[in-house]
C-alpha cells in the first residue's frame, strides 16, 4: 500500500531544494526519507520524475510523491536491561554500555539497542528509519559508551533529525588519545567517507567524503597521552576516530586507526558519549543530560595522572 501526497509550491516554498520542501509539507517525512523517496523515483515536479534531490521548486510546481505504508516490525522486542536517562512521550535518552551495538545488521540480529527498546516501548516508538532502526535519530558506535537519543513518535523524530541537520544539538564526548595535544583547543574540518581500501574503515579527506567537523578541548595531558573532550558538528561515521587519527592522535585502544598494541590492557577505544543537548520536539524546551564514562575509562585516567604524578 502507497499514499499519494500532493503539495504545490506557494510563494513562501519557492527556491527551495526538493526534499527540504517535500520535509515540509508532509509533517511525518524526515528529509532524509524525503531523499531516499526522490532516489527511489517516488516525486515526481509538474509530473516528470527522476530529478535531483537538490532541485529547486518554484512557485506553482505540483509535486506528488508517493509514499510506502510503513512495513511491520520484523526485529525482535527483548528484555535487555536498559539505563533511562530520561523518558516523556515524545523522546527517550540512554546511556548505552561499550559493546553494543544500537540496531540489528549482519551478524548482530539481536542484543541490540533496538532490541532493548522495541521491547521497553513496544509499538510507541519512530517509523520514519523502517524496521530495523524504529525511533533511533543517531547512532554512536559498538564500543563507545554513552548517551542516545530516541523518538517515539514519528513527527519528534522529523523535528530532532532536522535539528542533527542543522548543527543545533549539543553532542560532546571524551576520550583518551596518544601523544601530548599542545594547543588547549582546536578543530579538524576534513571530510569523512568510506575507505577505498577497507571496507570497514573510513578515511579524512576521501573522494567520496562528506563535510565533517571536530572541535577538541583538552582536559589534562599526560605526555604521552591527552584526556579530551570532543564536540561534533556532524555525525560520519568514525568521525570522531577518523579525524584524530588523521591529525596523529589516535584514541586510545581502538584497533582499527590507532596502534594496535594494548595500553593497560584495554582492547576498544577510550570514548564516550557524556554529554547531549537539544530542544524538545514538542515544547522547544532546551534540555541537556550528563553521564559520566564508565568505570574502565576512569581506571585508565587513574592510572595515567598516577604515573604523571611520580
């Protein structure tokens, strides 16, 4: 089953790109779905399709896009113990443990965030990212640790992505990286895409790379390691691994773009997701939450500012 929309561009609407407009007019669309509607061949400007997701409509452009019924849940609700920052009815804040992973894909069909949710929230959740990521409006990675933001209901989850989208949430993190960071603070903007040598990594500066920026304060320097704390303005994948290892300060205990010998016997990277601010969907109230890194993260810092100190 498909549902015919039919929006025609006024005045205020023209000039802008066609998937900001499609976003706009059907209130339960993120612009994300709206782009892969308009990739899918589903819009359609005064009746021709196949245009760019950049178009701009004009005044008195007709544009239809037919949108998919939503498909039913195929990813199983299981009792996974879950910490609830906070919960209302429009949004769910956790704090997820290291080791993971927030939804289901090849070879981790269950224990996942999505998992734990679905079975928390039952039906009173997201559609807007399908089956597999109902209600998950960002993601952060297996083995960072930390706070999660979660729509329960289809018009929250357009109105936050719009807010990720427009640098307007507040996502801070801190990590241990190698080597002594000499500024007190700075930023990397390179570009972040997909490895053309490994598929599981990503690279800075890769030709398919997207725009990627990372600001970074430092909290203590320990010589050979810096504790820092890390402020995204946008969410690429490894971002946050990608560019300090691109500017040699890799995180501490990631593999796969730091030194793979093991510093206090730690096997994944020092990061975590401890600080998330945004406005609510409904109220437009700003709220922001705090969680501290867990206990490895602060055994480590222990151990470092022990041996800083002999």
């Amino acid at each position: 089953m498909k549902e015919r929309f039919v929006c025609a561009v006024g005045e205020s609407g023209s000039g802008t790109r066609l998937d900001a407009f499609l976003s706009g007019c059907m209130p339960d669309v993120s612009r994300s779905r709206a782009q892969n509607l308009i990739a899918a061949g589903a819009v359609t400007v005064n009746g021709v399709s196949g245009k760019a997701k950049n178009h701009i409509v004009k005044e008195g452009d007709r544009i239809e896009a037919d949108v998919p019924a939503c498909e039913p849940l195929e990813v199983a609700a299981e009792d996974i113990p879950l910490r609830i920052v906070y919960e209302d009815d429009d949004v769910l804040v956790v704090d997820k443990p290291k080791g993971m992973v927030v939804h289901p894909g090849p070879g981790n069909g269950s224990g996942t965030l999505v998992n734990a949710v679905l079975f928390h929230c039952g039906d009173r959740l997201s559609s807007i990212n399908g089956v597999v990521r109902p209600g998950i409006v960002h993601r952060i990675d297996k083995d960072t640790s930390g706070l999660l933001l979660v729509a329960k209901n289809d018009r929250a989850h357009r109105r936050l992505a719009e807010a990720l989208e427009a640098h307007a949430v507040t996502r801070r993190y801190e990590a241990v990286v190698y080597n002594n960071i000499t500024e007190d603070e700075g930023a990397v903007d390179v570009p972040v895409g997909r490895d053309p040598k490994n598929r599981l990594r990503q690279a800075a500066a890769a030709k398919n790379g997207r725009g990627a920026v990372t600001h970074y304060k430092v909290l203590e320097r320990f010589g050979t390691f810096t504790h820092v704390e890390l402020r995204l303005e946008t969410g690429r994948t490894h971002q946050i691994r990608v560019h300090m290892a691109h500017i040699r300060h890799p995180v501490l205990g990631d593999p796969l773009y730091g030194p793979k010998k093991k510093i206090f016997g730690v096997e994944t990277q020092m990061l975590h997701a401890g600080i998330l601010g945004f406005r609510h969907p409904a109220t437009d109230q700003y709220m922001e939450f705090s969680s501290p890194p867990p206990e490895e993260f602060q055994d480590v810092l222990r151990r470092l500012r022990g041996m800083a100190s002999v």
